[in-house]
C-alpha cells in the first residue's frame, strides 16, 4: 500500500506552469476521489479557464480567489496586504479543518516574498496540518524555510516566453 502521509509540493521559478502543475495534481487528486481546494492569493475576480473548469468538479474542488489582482497592476499595497491576510486566514483554517485532502495556496510565495505575509507563521500552519492533508505553494520566490521543508521543490524556469516577444496572453493557454 502506498505511503499515505500528506506532502508539501513547491512550485516555484520564473518559468510558466506553477499553478498549471497544482491544477494537474489536483484533477489527479479528483480522479482519485479527493478533495481539494485552491486558494488564490493574488489572482482577482477575471474569467480564467481554471475557474471555469473547477466550477465543474464541485463539491469534489472547490477554488476561493481572495486577490485584488497582480500588485503591480495598482499601487494600493495595503489592500494587498489585507486581501492576502485574509485569504491566509481563511487557508489556515482549511488546512487545520481536514476537510480536503489537497490544499493548494496559489501565488502564496509571492505573498510572502512580498512581506504581506510572514513566512514562520506559514510554516508553523503548514507542520500543524493533519498529517494526511497534502498542500501545493504555487509562485515565484519560495521562501528558504518554505523550500526546506517541503517534500518536493519543482524549480521552473523560463527558458523562452512568447509575452517577451510582445505576444498577448492566450485563452485557454494562460488563462
């Protein structure tokens, strides 16, 4: 029999595909009669194919998006702050809850490289999980004590993206 115990995943890097890889983990997870939520830190209220998609999984996934959107899409860095509270708060009490079986916390290093959140605080939750309750950290600049002690750490980087070359994003592909 497998090894049930939870697991700490870490995507992070420059590259594209963090939240792409959670969102493969979780439909995994959702075949595998789990359930799973995903937190969005920074991501604001847009129509995005993942959401779309996940609001046909439910109850089995369910996604919270708590972002105001990109800082740097705007200078109002205390809503920032706030929003990203908040949704620490609420991923928090989901991860001590046990009801889901995967946590996924997207764009949450950012949060935390940000300074909106502190990185001992997310650690502590993290160790203070149900030992089941497996969680993702999608985003750029993981934290040193985050990468640490996760399980499994996927560094992803750009080695060439079409938005550099002045291309817009693309539905169904970033979004």
């Amino acid at each position: 029999m497998a090894d049930q115990s939870g697991r700490i995943l870490v995507n992070t890097g420059d590259g594209k595909g963090k939240t792409t890889a959670a969102l493969g983990v979780a439909l995994r997870a959702v075949g595998q009669g789990m359930r799973v939520l995903m937190v969005q830190f920074l991501k604001g209220n847009w129509s995005t194919g993942e959401i779309k998609a996940i609001q046909r999984l439910e109850p089995e996934m369910t996604a919270v998006r708590m972002g105001k959107g990109f800082t740097w899409e705007h200078d109002n860095l205390d809503e920032d702050r706030a929003a990203a509270l908040a949704a620490w708060e609420y991923s928090r009490q989901a991860l001590a809850s046990g009801q889901y079986d995967v946590v996924i916390l997207d764009e949450i290093n950012y949060a935390i490289h940000y300074g909106f959140l502190d990185a001992a605080a997310v650690v502590a939750a993290l160790k203070a999980r149900p030992p089941q309750v497996h969680v993702i950290l999608t985003g750029n600049h993981a934290h040193r004590d985050i990468i640490a002690l996760a399980d499994t750490v996927t560094d992803m980087q750009m080695v060439k993206h079409a938005f550099r070359e002045g291309t817009r994003a693309v539905r169904g592909i970033e979004y």
